[in-house]
C-alpha cells in the first residue's frame, strides 16, 4: 500500500481560521455614542459581544472599555479591530487576547 506524503497529516489551520473568544480593550474618549459606534462595528462583522466594562475618566482622560467577545473568527475581529482603531473616539490601539479554553 502506497501512501502519499500529504495523507494522514493534519493541516494547521491558518490564524484567520481560528474561532475563539477574545478579551479586547480599548481606549476611548467617555462621552455618549462610543460604545454604540464600538458595537456597531462589531455588528457589521457579525461578531456578539457577551459584556461589557467601562471604568469612569477624569475629566479629559481616555476611558478603557473591557470586552469579551463571544466565538469569532480572529479574521473578522482583526478586520473590525482595525476599523475601530480609525475612529476619532479612539486613543491607542485595540489589545485583544485570545480566551483559550482548558
């Protein structure tokens, strides 16, 4: 029996194909419409958030808004990270953390 080099061998998927939850952060000016303009985007790109964390500023101060994001795909949140980070709402880029369950 031949065997070809490419049977029985598992493919690694690519980055993009993995489907997890994410812990994200981001830096936001604190006044009203942030959020709605976050989870609007996330909207567009089909991905749920499953709650949400917003600590107060002082006055002028970026506020860090906390995230864990339901199963998505690292393609999709990567492409709707990077259209978060263009908002003029936004201070720093966005931290997002892969939630690996064990």
């Amino acid at each position: 029996m031949n065997i070809t080099p490419d049977e029985g061998v598992k493919r690694l998927r690519s980055i993009d194909e993995i489907e997890s939850r994410y812990y994200v952060r981001v830096m936001a000016d604190d006044k009203p419409g942030v959020l709605a303009k976050i989870s609007g985007i996330f909207a567009k790109f089909g991905i749920s958030i499953e709650s949400v964390t917003q600590k107060s500023a002082r006055s002028g101060q970026a506020v860090p808004i906390v995230m864990v994001i339901h199963d998505a795909l690292e393609k999709k949140l990567r492409s709707a990270l990077a259209v978060i980070d263009k908002l003029d709402v936004i201070k720093e880029k966005a931290v997002a953390i892969r939630i690996e369950e064990i």
